[in-house]
C-alpha cells in the first residue's frame, strides 16, 4: 500500500457564474461550514460545552486539519467575457479552475485536500499516477469540438484526458489522465456526442443499472479492481452531488432523478 498523508486540508471556493441558477448555490461551500458551527453551538447551548473546530473526531482518529479561509472568487464581469467558439466564460472558468488547482498543489505533497466547489478541474500533477473515481450523474466528457451546450463544467475531464482541440486559455491543465485509470460510478444522464467516447478509449463505467443489479458495495469492489488492483495507486475522487437522487440532495443545478441515496452516496466515500 501507499503511504498517504495524515493530514486534511479544506480548500472552497464559491462560484457566482452563470452556473448558479438556483439561488445563493455559489454560497454553497461556506454554508456548510456555517451550518456545522450552527451545529455545534446548537450542542454546546445544550451540554454547556465548546465544540471546536476541527471536529474532534478528525484528530482522535489520527488527522490533523488545516482550514486556511474560503476562496471566494468574483465573477461580476461575465459580459466582458467572450465565447470561444461554443465554450461560454473560457477565460473566467479558467481563472477560476487554475486558482483551485495552484492551490490544491501547493498542499497535494504534504496535505490531502479536501475541495467544495462547483467544476472538477483538478492539478493531478502532485499525483500524475493517481487513477480518478468519477461519482457523477454525468459524463463531463464532451471535448471542445463535441459539446454542444458549451458548458465547460460538461468537459472537465476532457481536458486531463486531452482529448478535442487545444484552447490557449486552458494551456495549464496537462493531460496527465489515462482512460484506464478512470472510472465512472452513477451515469444515468449522458449527452449523445459523450456516449462513444468512452467506448473508444475503453473507459469503465458504472451507471445506476449497475448500482441496482450488484449494488454499491459490489460496483465499488469492481471499480477498484479495474483502475487499482494492486492498491498502489493513489486515488483521487471526485463527488458531484448531483451523483445523489434530487430526493436527498434537491439544492444543485442539474438535478436527474434516479440517483445514488444518500446511503449509497456515504458508503462510497
């Protein structure tokens, strides 16, 4: 097995993009944060005690958590920037993304990072060996010259695959991501131009026909033999929350139904 670290950070950043359709999402990851300290005066009002922060529980099972601020990125220029070809906001989503990414990096050697956020740009560079879990209701495949709505958060791993045309904007992210290395958990909202991208790279792909024919912990044993069978790889795993059914999780942009609950949704992670 690889050594891991022991150490967590907690990197988030907001978003106020044309993405955040649902009111206040953008507000999303420092509302949790709100939320657990609520929690824990709502406790400490009851027992008369401090519940600090991190949890303590982190630190009895051996972590130590660093929380260095919320990353708050303002996107109140969009008008300024243009599309490139389809892709809408490229320089905006790439200023975004490449921050996380600087940032993600400079903690990746020492720290695991912990990101919440709204696109899955990661730096993969820290571990270009890493094989990725994908949990997400959609492919996020479409390269530039296949997508059609023009949404970038639908092209993600596209970039670290390097698949489809180079866009200058996005010259930072290396495509340092094998197919082989990839696999999907809880599809069940693919765009027709993505469908054969897998297939043609030999991509593994769970949908949630295969969650409910073996079940989640099956489909996970099977996912990790594929990309990882010798466990000596490190693992990178990228949640959407929209992998979970809108019945648990209601408050994000492209709800699908039918999805992982929140059982499934934990026992990945």
């Amino acid at each position: 097995m690889i050594n891991v670290p022991t150490s967590l950070t907690f990197i988030k950043l907001g978003w106020t993009t044309y993405l955040s359709r649902i009111p206040y999402v953008a507000f999303s990851p420092v509302s949790i944060n709100h939320y657990y300290r609520w929690l824990c005066f709502q406790r400490w009002w009851t027992s008369r005690r401090r519940r600090p922060w991190p949890p303590p529980w982190l630190s009895g099972m051996g972590w130590e958590v660093k929380f260095d601020g919320h990353l708050q990125f303002d996107a109140s220029n969009l008008t300024t920037d243009l599309p490139i070809g389809k892709l809408k906001n490229p320089r905006l989503v790439s200023k975004a993304a490449k921050t996380v990414a600087e940032v993600v990096a400079g903690y990746a050697s020492w720290w695991r990072p912990l990101t919440r956020h709204g696109y899955h740009f990661r730096n993969l560079d820290a571990y270009p060996d890493a094989c990725v879990f994908y949990i997400d209701a959609h492919a996020d495949i479409n390269a530039t010259d296949t997508t059609i709505s023009g949404n970038i958060h639908g092209m993600s791993l596209s970039f670290v695959l390097g698949l489809g045309s180079k866009i200058p904007d996005f010259g930072w992210v290396k495509a340092v991501l094998k197919p082989e290395r990839l696999v999907y958990i809880g599809l069940r909202d693919v765009d027709p131009s993505e469908q054969l991208i897998p297939k043609q790279h030999k991509i593994k792909a769970f949908s949630m026909h295969d969650v409910d024919k073996y079940g989640i912990g099956k489909v996970v044993k099977m996912a990790l033999n594929h990309v990882n069978p010798d466990g000596k790889l490190p693992i990178h795993l990228s949640f959407d929350i929209d992998a979970l059914d809108p019945f648990a999780a209601p408050s994000t942009v492209c709800l699908v139904d039918g999805g992982l609950t929140l059982r499934e949704g934990r026992s990945i992670c």
